[in-house]
C-alpha cells in the first residue's frame, strides 16, 4: 500500500525543486517505476517515483535535494533516454503540495483491520481473490450490460434492487446468481472461522462501479429487504468505508464515527450491530488519509455486495432502526 503526494508547479515557473514532472514515461507506455527509478537514480539519492496521475503516462521523480533534480532535468529533458528504450522525455519542476488541512469535524481515525473498529458483526477478509480471479470476475460484468445511475453504474442478479423504495420485489426474480462469481461464493463459508452465526445462504448480488471520487451516501441497507449478512468485495480500487452511529436516539448530537480502509480484492461483512444498526458510508475523495498516508484511488473501484433477501418481516434486536419493527409498532 502506497501513498501518492501531490504535486503541482511552482508558481514562478521553472525555479529549483527537489521534484521532477515526467511526461511520455510511465506504466501506460511500457516504464515501470522501478525501472523509472533506476535511470534516474544516477543523478542522486531519490526520495520516490510516483504516478503524476491516473494516465500512467507522466510521473513525479522526488529528490532528496535540488542539484540532483536540476542535473536529471538537464541531462534528460527532450532527449533520448537509453536507460529507457530510446524514449524522449518532458520534464520540468513540481513541488509537492501541503496535505490539505483536515477539519476537526472531518478527522475520523482509518483502521487496517475490523478488529481494531471494536463494532461487533464488522469483519474484513484481505486478499479474498487472486489478482486474476479479480481481472475474471471484471472482465465478467463488462460483458454484460451496465445499468446508469447519476453517479455510477449498477448490475443485479437475482433480485433487483430498487432505489426509489430502498427494497426488492421478491414476486419478480431476475434468476440465479450467475455462475462467474463461484470464486467468491465457494470462499464465503471462511467467515464461519469468525463467527459461526453468519448467514452464508445467498441469492441477490448487486455490482457497483464507482468511478474516482464517487462515494456512497450514509445509509443502513434496508431491514426488510435483506437478511442479517450483507458482504461487500472490493476490486480494481481502493476507499474507506465510514460507520456511523449515533449515541442515545437519532435526534442526538453525539455522532459515533469509525472508518476502515477497503483494499482491493478484500471482502466486508456486515452482520449484526454492524449491519442493523450502523450507517456506512464512503465519503466523496480522490485521495484517503489513511494512517498519514495519501492513497488516491484508482479510476474505477467495483464492488460486488452479496445479500440474501428476507422474505418476511425483520425481528432483530434494533427497532429504533428497523422498517419492519416501525411499521409494526406504528399500527
């Protein structure tokens, strides 16, 4: 897991800097960093190479000192590079930007494990598929159509689920979960090593596409809809994931807030407090704070939300948050 500092020019043009713009270099056109790193690391002790941004073709070369940046971008600047397969390069300084000054209402500590989130029902899975399991199963859903959201893409299998009324109609079955996520389904009994009572029957799966800087509003997914274990993996892209809850009733202003960071390929579960009676949330970014870290996200993240549909009213232990319990109670 890497962070990615920001960068941006100097505002008086071409003065000094420890950091180096690189245009017509990078992944996307055949450099990988190390590679980056090694031709350039002849001219100084470099501090990193980054990616510039999503493209893959420009980098940020980072110096410990500006006589190593300025003898790199002289040698290198719209010349051949060997070191690089022959190719020419574009170069001009860059400073690296402050992190951006977080407000006291918007810090939240990010944790790298559920365990350290002390919610009972919220357990997280790293490396739950291979990375080639993971370019299946992608490569799976783009064959199939996507569904237009205003801010994302959707697919459903199995039921589907309605946004206008936060629930599914269990009269008009979409079939059955399709055969391409048997990777993941077989895996699903693993969360049994963590707590026996999880439901591991399921019958509805929802695909979502988020790309970069498209989050998800907070919400509890609906109590009469789905049963107690709703499982969340993640691919392609990263994010935290916020959980809410508020301490007394809704109308408190004592907001609970804890957030954990989603790498690509892990599986959340949702079970019991956790899912009943705590928002989540994934908030609007680019770039996460995880640990005094910047990860930006990547241009897409895709999720795969496994559930099983209730197919009667909800009786769990959370009725100040249950649409079943309310309607009951308000009859």
């Amino acid at each position: 897991m890497g962070g990615l500092p920001k960068f941006t020019r100097p505002k008086g043009g071409q003065e000094l800097s420890c950091n180096l713009y690189v245009a017509n270099c990078g992944p996307a056109v055949g450099l990988t960093l190390d590679r980056i790193a090694s031709a350039f690391s002849s001219f100084g002790t470099l501090k990193g190479v980054y990616p510039a941004d999503e493209t893959g073709c420009r980098v940020i070369v980072s110096y410990h000192d500006h006589t190593s940046a300025h003898s790199a971008l002289k040698a290198l600047n719209q010349n051949p590079s060997r070191d690089l397969g022959g190719r020419s390069l574009h170069i001009r300084y860059s400073i690296e930007r402050p992190s951006w000054p977080a407000k006291a209402s918007d810090s939240v500590q990010v944790y790298l494990e559920a365990s350290e989130l002390n919610i009972p029902g919220i357990y997280l899975i790293h490396d739950f598929v291979s990375p080639q399991q993971e370019e299946q199963l992608l490569a799976a859903v783009d064959a199939r159509p996507w569904h237009s959201l205003a801010k994302r893409r959707v697919q459903h299998y199995g039921y589907e689920f309605r946004y206008d009324i936060r629930n599914v109609n269990t009269h008009q079955p979409l079939g059955e979960i399709p055969s391409f996520v048997a990777c993941v389904t077989e895996r699903i009994p693993l969360f049994r090593n963590l707590n026996e009572a999880v439901d591991i029957s399921l019958d509805q799966l929802t695909v979502n596409e988020y790309p970069a800087g498209v989050g998800l509003s907070p919400h509890i997914d609906t109590h009469s809809a789905f049963e107690g274990s709703i499982y969340s993996l993640s691919l392609s892209g990263s994010c935290i994931m916020e959980f809410r809850a508020y301490a007394g009733d809704t109308n408190s202003s004592n907001l609970l807030r804890k957030a954990i960071y989603l790498p690509p390929r892990s599986m959340l579960l949702l079970s019991g407090e956790g899912r009943y009676a705590w928002q989540h949330y994934i908030p609007h970014h680019k770039v996460d704070m995880v640990k005094d870290t910047m990860i930006r996200r990547g241009p897409r993240r895709v999720s795969f939300t496994f559930r099983k549909v209730r197919k009667g009213p909800c009786q769990c232990d959370y009725p100040q948050f249950c649409d079943s319990q309310k309607v009951k109670h308000d009859d």
